[in-house]
C-alpha cells in the first residue's frame, strides 16, 4: 500500500476503530502530559538520537542503561513543562499545536539532514510561494497525518478528569517539581558520559524537538518585533578617490574627460565552489566562464552564513563573521548606501526573494514575477536570465556612474530542475522531484550540476553584455560573483543549506567567486591584473566583499578597511 491510498484510508479507520473506543477511555491530564511527554520523546526526534548513539560512542549494548538513562531524562523534562499547562481549556490546544509543529519540523530535519535554529525559521518565514510548494510532498502529508493529526485526534476525544483549579495547582506544581528533580538525579549519574557527548555536540540542541522549534521561533519573533530601530547612517563621509578624476593611462584615452563606470556586482544562490570545473570538479560545468578572457576565479572563499537571511545581510554589514549582529546590520546603513554617499547610482534587480534589507535605500526592481509569454519564464518562476533584459539600454541612457546588484535565484534547492531551462539539462538522468529521498544521490547531483551550468551561462553572458555595452557606450566595466552559500548534496546523508555555521559541513561554506575587469577599468584604478591572479588560492572570505568593493571603486570613506580589501595589494599606486 503506497503513502497516497494509507493516507486517503486512515480517516476511515480513525472513524470506524479507533475514536469510539477513545471516547470511553477516561483519563487525568497528568496521566495525558506523561503520555505525551513520551510520545515527543519517541516519535519526533530521529535525528536527535542518531546523533545521540554516535556522539556517546556508537550502537553498543553496554550503552543500553545510557539511553534507556536519557530517554527518561528528557521525558521527564518534557513532562514537567507540560505539567505547567495541564488546566482546562488549555492543555489540549498546546498539545494538538505541538504535534503539528514537531510533525512538520521532524519531516524535514529527517528528510534533508538540517537543524532548525532561528535563521532557519527566518529562512521559512521569507521564503516565497513558489519555494514553500516544492517542499510539499506525499511524504510530508502522510507524516502530517500520522504524527500530526493522528495523535491531535486523539488528544482532542480523550475524556480528561480535571480536579478542581486549586488541587489543579498542587498537583501541578508537584509533578513539575519532582519530574525536574528525578530528571536531575539522571543527569548527575550520566553525567560523565552526556557532558563530553554534548560539548563535542553542541548541534544536538538544535535536533530535540520540540524544543529546537520553540527556542527558535521565539528568538526569531524576539528580533523581528523588536522595536524598529533608527538606521544609523554609515560612509556619509564617502567620496570618489583621484583615480576618478584623472584621465586613465591608455593609448585611446587622450585628454578626453573621465568616462562613466559601470560594475555589475552578481549574488548567487547555494553555489557551492566544488560543483565549479574552474576549481577542479570532474563535470565541465563551466564550458563558457573557462574561456573568458581576464576573469579570475578564487578558489578558497567561504561565506558569512549557510542562509541567504544570514549571509546577505552579513556581507553588505560591514562587518566580519565573528562580529555580526542582525540586529546592528538592520540599525545601520551598508555598502549600497555608501556607494549612494559617493555620488554612484544603485539598482537592485532580484530574482530571488528579496535582499534581506541590504538594498532598502536603493532602487529595487522585482525581476522574480512571472508574465505570460516572457521567454525567460517557465510556469512557476522566471529564470535568471531575465535579469538581464533592458540592461544595455539603462547602461547605455546613463547620466551617472552606475553599480547594478543581480540577486540570482540560482541553483536554490530541492527543486533544482527548475532553476535552469531545458537546454541546459547537460547532465542526467536528473532528480525531477522535490521529494530527495526518492531519487539517487547521483540524479539529484546531476539537476544541480545543471544549475551550475546554466549559471556558467548567465555569468558569461553578463560579461559579454559588459563588454559590449563598453564597446558601444564608452564606458568602463566590470563584474564581481559569488554565492551567498552553499549547499549539502548528500554528504554525510545532508541535503539543502541553513545548517548553524558552528557545525556546518564544508559544503554548505565554500562558494565560489570570481572577477572580471575590463582593460579600461584597470587601467582606470591602477589594479594590476597579474597580482589579482597570483592572489586566486589564498583564502578570503565574505568578510573581503564590503573592503574589496570600495577599493575596487576606489571610494574614500572612514569604514573603508585596507586590510580586508583584496585589491589593496594589487593597486599599482600602494605597491612597494
């Protein structure tokens, strides 16, 4: 019997069987939190006792008394906060809530191998329509209906004894309390052996649902109803260099007056670096970018965050990976504003969801909604493409010198076969369903390998765009890429992104970025081309981004740091 028909025969069942004989069954509320105290416990958190087993050594029979030990203690735990809501008209609608929640948080931290911490309830309050319908499968209805339903049907027809408000008190505080203390009394005689699993794994804490659910839901309504605060202004100090002043030394430039910039700064989505050919991946998935003349790629960047609402906002902050705060980026104006304080106009054109509030104070354009007939949209979403239509003429209608960000949609998973057109399905047979479990970890590999490809594509077509568009309307330009984060493929049974950085894999860290200058741009900012190459291995970071920018545009300001930016060593005027 597939998942489909003992979904649609489990109402029958419920209606036929089970309810009528609930109905008969009488309980106390205590007897009800114990129960689903323990049901949590056992039901809901695969993931949080496949990494408890390995963390304490492994599958072993010796370890019986440990988990048999850790199974009560978290039981207990759960019963004594169950305990302060077992009261009349309260203590089934928080169960049935929590089943639901736990049921849909279980899916997919089994599923794909994530944690949920708060980026990533942020990740799913913002994510968009058409990215929450490729979660949905047969899969997490049957999972709904067994372990959210199901068990809230249950709750929901039980006959509850309940003692009078005061003895409801006692009796309440009582069992909290000794729940706590036999929880304790565990605690201290494992206490050897859980405190070394638990600091050597400190992401079990966010796999114990549904604790994991409430802490992070909580943090992340903490932060996002937080009082607004007043944005502190940032670079107003910001002013273009004298290399903006100067005519640049090459032959064609003559007395003429300095002409207008135009950089094209690309955010990609879950790249991750390893999927790229130019960094030795076996696949060509970078036929086009291979071949392109003056593009230098790095090899060794890592990102700020594993989720675009982290990373994003991190790299347009200002501010390096150790000292972020969500909190101080969305206080206090970014990059884009101090490159608006310089006199360079600002466009923001995105095909994803959103800029997480770094382009807030710039022009925004939404390139992600589908219109009928658009060659560059399919059905549901519009390809990456897109982006790029009418750039030649805002390029070319120019009164000032201009920065465009293009916030890709990239290759955001699981649905990786929609990221790309059909022309781009290189590589194969693919994963065609957002259900991982299903496919084989090669197709699932191949449909990403197929958004690299098309990304290949959209990169060198924007370079080839930039290249004409200097050609034709003389001016000087220049691209920077690189992914927001990246992305687990099946890699220690991980898929998807958004693990906490503290115990992310490399996959889901290492992105790719690369750098393309055209000879007028260089020769205008005095970037010595082969010190940018011999620079391709060493290591840098999102951190760079926000220094490496001003410096390539040479944009004077006090936030301006010359030890994060890359180009720094490569400007002929700071050269020994």
């Amino acid at each position: 019997m597939n998942v489909h028909n003992l979904t649609m025969q489990l109402p029958q069942a419920l209606r036929t069987n089970i309810l009528p004989r609930l109905r008969q069954l009488t309980l106390h509320p205590m007897q009800l939190t114990l129960a689903a105290a323990v049901f949590l416990v056992l039901a809901y958190n695969f993931s949080f006792w496949k990494t408890f087993v390995v963390a304490t050594g492994g599958l072993q029979a010796s370890n019986i008394p440990l988990y048999l030990g850790a199974f009560t203690m978290l039981a207990l735990v759960f019963n004594a906060f169950l305990s302060l809501v077992g009261f009349r008209y309260l203590l089934k609608p928080v169960l049935i809530a929590l089943f639901f929640m736990t049921a849909g948080a279980s899916y997919f931290m089994n599923r794909y191998g994530i944690a949920i911490d708060a980026a990533m309830v942020q990740n799913v309050m913002e994510t968009d329509p058409h990215e929450a319908q490729e979660l949905l499968s047969w899969d997490l209805l049957f999972t709904m209906a067994m372990l959210g339903v199901l068990p809230s049907l249950l709750v929901y027809h039980v006959k509850l004894r309940y003692p009078s408000i005061t003895r409801s008190v006692v009796t309440n505080a009582i069992v909290f309390l000794l729940s706590v203390c036999a929880a304790g009394i565990l605690m201290m005689t494992f206490f050897k052996t859980l405190a070394p699993a638990v600091r050597e794994y400190r992401e079990m804490r966010f796999l114990l649902t549904p604790t994991n659910v409430i802490q992070a839901t909580n943090s992340y309504f903490k932060h996002h109803f937080a009082k607004p605060l007043v944005v502190e202004p940032m670079g107003r100090d910001a002013m273009k260099g004298k290399l903006w002043s100067q005519p640049p030394d090459h032959p064609t430039a003559g007395v003429q007056a300095p002409r207008r910039t135009v950089t094209i700064m690309v955010v990609g989505e879950t790249a991750r670096a390893m999927n790229f050919s130019l960094n030795g991946y076996s696949r060509n998935t970078n036929p086009l970018l291979s071949h392109q003349a003056g593009l230098i790629n790095f090899k060794n960047v890592h990102s700020c965050g594993t989720a675009t609402a982290i990373s994003v906002p991190c790299l347009f902050s200002g501010m390096t990976r150790e000292n972020y705060s969500e909190d101080k980026a969305k206080a206090q104006e970014g990059l884009l504003d101090v490159i608006s304080h310089a006199g360079i106009d600002v466009l923001w054109r995105d095909n994803n969801s959103g800029c997480k509030g770094a382009c807030d104070r710039v022009t925004y354009e939404d390139m992600s909604e589908v219109k009928a007939g658009d060659p560059f949209c399919g059905k549901d979403e519009c390809y990456d493409e897109r982006m790029l239509q009418g750039l030649p003429e805002i390029i070319r209608n120019g009164k000032r010198d201009l920065v465009i960000v293009l916030h890709q949609k990239g290759s955001h998973g699981p649905a990786y076969w929609k990221r790309y057109p059909p022309a781009f399905q290189r590589f194969g047979p693919v994963c065609t369903s957002n259900e991982l479990e299903k496919c084989s970890r090669e197709s699932i590999v191949a449909a990403y390998d197929n958004t690299i490809l098309y990304t290949d594509y959209f990169l060198s077509k924007t370079i080839d765009l930039l290249r004409a568009a200097g050609a034709e309307n003389n001016v000087e330009t220049a691209m920077m890429y690189f992914s927001d984060h990246g992305e687990s493929l099946g890699e220690k049974n991980m898929y998807l992104h958004g693990a906490p950085y503290i115990i992310s894999p490399e996959e889901q860290r290492h992105i790719p970025f690369m750098l393309w200058l055209d000879q007028n741009f260089r020769d205008r900012f005095n970037i010595d081309q082969r010190c940018m190459e011999a620079r391709r291995d060493q290591e840098f970071s999102h951190d760079n981004v926000f220094h490496s920018f001003l410096g390539m545009l040479n944009i004077n300001t006090a936030v301006y740091n010359p030890q994060l930016d890359m180009f720094h060593a490569c400007t002929l005027a700071n050269q020994p």
